[in-house]
C-alpha cells in the first residue's frame, strides 16, 4: 500500500521534529546538572558537622596542575571554597588571599595578625580566628574588614559556620565557647572550665544547630543559643589534642588515649545522652593502631589513618572492615574519599601524594615536601599546602 503525506502534515511532522531534538539536549543538560554537586568546602573539614567527606569527584591523573606562593601556611590549614569555587586561604604572617577557579589571585589583604587556622566562609562574608584572640569577618568581594571580636584569649581553631542557620562558633585556648552571628555580633559566651589542660576544646554541629565540644574528658552539647543539654566526663580517656569533633547519625566521633594502656582508639558517643557507644578495637592489634589524623566519615565507612600499617575502616557500630595496605609507605595525614571511593593521602614527610581504590594503586606522585596538612577536593583538583613551604600545591 502507498502513503502520500500531504503538504500539511510533512509540516506539523517537522515542527515536531525541531521541537524533539533540543528537549532531548536539555534532558541531556538535565544528566549533567544533576551529577554529583561540586559542593563548597566552606568549613575547615568540609562542613560543619567535620565529616571531611566530599561528595564529588577526585583527580584522576595525579600531576601537578599549579602550585601559587602564599608564604608559610599557619599549622593544619586547609583551603576553604565558596559556592563560585574560590578559594580562601592565608599564611602565617596575616597576609589573607582569594583565590579564583582560574588559579588567579583576586585580592589579597595583610591583617597584621597571626592567622590561627583555616577560614569559613558564607555567602558574603569570610572569617578567620587569629592568635591574638580575634574573630574577623572579611568581605568576600574584596577582603576588606566588616567586623571583628575581641574574646581576650589566644584562639588556635579555625571557626565553624552552620551554613543553613546563618550562625558561627569558635572555642578559644582557655575553654570558652563563643557563639556569634554573620554581622559580627556575639550571640553568647560560655566559660567551659579549667578541663581543657594540655588540649584545646574543639567542636561540631549537626543539622538543628546542637553544638558538640570536647575538651580534654568531657563532652558538652550545647543548642545553637548555648543553652547546656548535657555533659559527661570520661576519666578513663582522654582526646588527643590534635582530634577533631566529628558528627554523623547522631553520634559524634574523635580520637581518645587510653590513660591507663596509652593505646589510641576511636570513640563513638550518642548525641542524644553522651553515652559512649563503643571504643574501636583494630583488627591488626599485633601491628599498633595509630590513628593519629583525622576522621573521614562517608556515608557507610568511618576512614582513618593507621600510621605504621594503612587506612583503616570501621562501620558506624565499631566492626573493623578492613585494613588498606599501602606497601612500604608510612602514612601521615588525613584521608580524603571521593564519590567513586577513591582514597587520597600522602605518605611519610610529605614524600609523596597517592590515591588508591580497593587495595589498587590509582597514582603516585611525588612531592618530597616536609608533612601535607589536611587537603581539600574541588572540581576534581585536590588543594593542599605544607609544612616549612610558601605554595599552595593543586593536583589534578
């Protein structure tokens, strides 16, 4: 049988056809936006809960891309992104910088002070602690100075902003909680006590605004006003000075020291009570357990460093998963996991950057540079700085 199309129809058949091929472009865009967010690394261990765990993808190659002077980084700093990926970074002399997805620095700024960690930064306003006891907010835009707090004690911590609350805490040296607004106001200034010996309190946040702090054997939660929820003392531990407070499933997490065995361990406690709920027990107890940097916590694995064996992996109940090898390397930093399950760390002094999956080397690159201190991932690069070195590192 023969069809003949009429003028008419060949015209509405074509109208549908023009129609057609862009919806199928913008479904195509539709796959892209919804991959994975290149999500701001706006706090100092990703959020504000210091989960350390980015939602994005990690270099795949392993070479250097850039590396940009900034003079000697303050102990521990990690690069701190906005929502446009810029970066926010400072050296230990007070010079603060941005730094946009170009690599090109768009504004820097000399405090005078002595810049005690990393940034946090919000929509338009970034903010930095400093030693000499100061909380600072600068202007995205062009680093100039809109407000500062005086707390009168030295500050060594990086501030921690809750991103949806709009509301910001640091811990000073002397164990006292300041909770402040974006405008530069204090919101409330709570004395934690003379528990603090020896370890700086630090603290995390979970999604209602709760503030969690540890200090040297106690554990405080506060609600995002300072009122006091609970507080329990542990005297068989104690947290290492250097352990981050992490939050997840409603538990916090950090590294404790047995006093009586001096054996570290991680250490879960329920935010609803203070509960503890388990102390880690590594499967390699015949190697040492040294998890000595900071925790990762994705969404089923809680990752840490074991100095003298690999990365260790624990589920959220406190079983031992496994344990990485990573060969004849020690290693000595902080894990970071990508949305692949790719791990990334660099081994002893800062020798070398290495990122690998299920026991499987990806790359190795080599820095041989003295300690990298905690690294962030944005746009697929990994940014980091180091001991005793005036650049900022991007690897790709």
């Amino acid at each position: 049988m023969k069809i003949i199309l009429s003028n008419t129809v060949l015209f509405f058949i074509l109208i549908a056809f023009i129609f057609f091929i862009p919806s199928c472009e913008e479904e195509k865009q539709d796959d892209i936006i919804s991959s994975p967010n290149l999500a701001p690394w706006n706090n100092v261990r990703y959020d504000y809960s210091n989960t350390g765990n980015y939602p994005g993808f990690g270099p795949t190659i392993g070479i250097i891309a850039d590396t940009i002077f900034i003079g000697d980084p303050p102990e521990g700093l990690t690069p701190i992104f906005d929502n446009n990926r810029n970066l926010y970074i400072a050296n230990e002399s007070g010079v603060i910088y941005k730094i946009d997805s170009t690599n090109s620095i768009v504004w820097q700024f000399e405090t005078e002070l002595e810049i005690s960690q990393s940034a946090s930064v919000h929509d338009s306003v970034v903010v930095w602690t400093t030693r000499e006891g100061f909380i600072i907010g600068f202007a995205v835009l062009d680093g100039r100075e809109l407000w500062r707090i005086d707390t009168s004690d030295k500050i060594f911590n990086p501030p921690i902003i809750h991103n949806e609350l709009n509301f910001g805490v640091v811990t000073t040296d002397d164990g006292i909680l300041v909770i402040f607004d974006l405008n530069g106001n204090v919101l409330n200034s709570i004395s934690l006590g003379n528990n603090n010996t020896f370890t700086t309190p630090i603290s995390s946040m979970d999604e209602n605004g709760n503030i969690f702090i540890a200090t040297r054997n106690e554990v405080y939660q506060f609600d995002m006003e300072g009122n006091l929820i609970w507080n329990k003392g542990y005297n068989e531990y104690h947290r290492i000075f250097n352990s981050f407070v992490s939050y997840k499933n409603n538990d916090i997490f950090f590294i404790v020291l047995e006093n009586e065995s001096l054996k570290k361990n991680i250490i879960s406690i329920s935010a609803d009570n203070g509960n503890i709920n388990w102390l880690s027990r590594p499967y390699e107890t015949n190697e040492g357990f040294n998890p000595f940097y900071q925790l990762t916590l994705t969404d089923e694995y809680i990752v840490t460093s074991n100095l003298f064996v690999g990365i260790e992996t624990f589920d959220y109940d406190g079983n031992h998963i496994e344990t990485t090898r990573i060969g004849e390397h020690r290693i000595e930093s902080s894990v970071l996991v990508d949305i692949e399950k790719n791990h990334f760390f660099g081994s002893e002094d800062g020798e070398s950057l290495i990122s690998m999956k299920e026991n499987n080397l990806n790359w190795e690159l080599t820095i041989n540079d003295y300690y990298i201190y905690d690294m962030s991932i944005n746009s697929n690069r990994i940014y980091f700085t180091t001991r005793e070195h005036p650049y900022l590192w991007i690897i790709e």
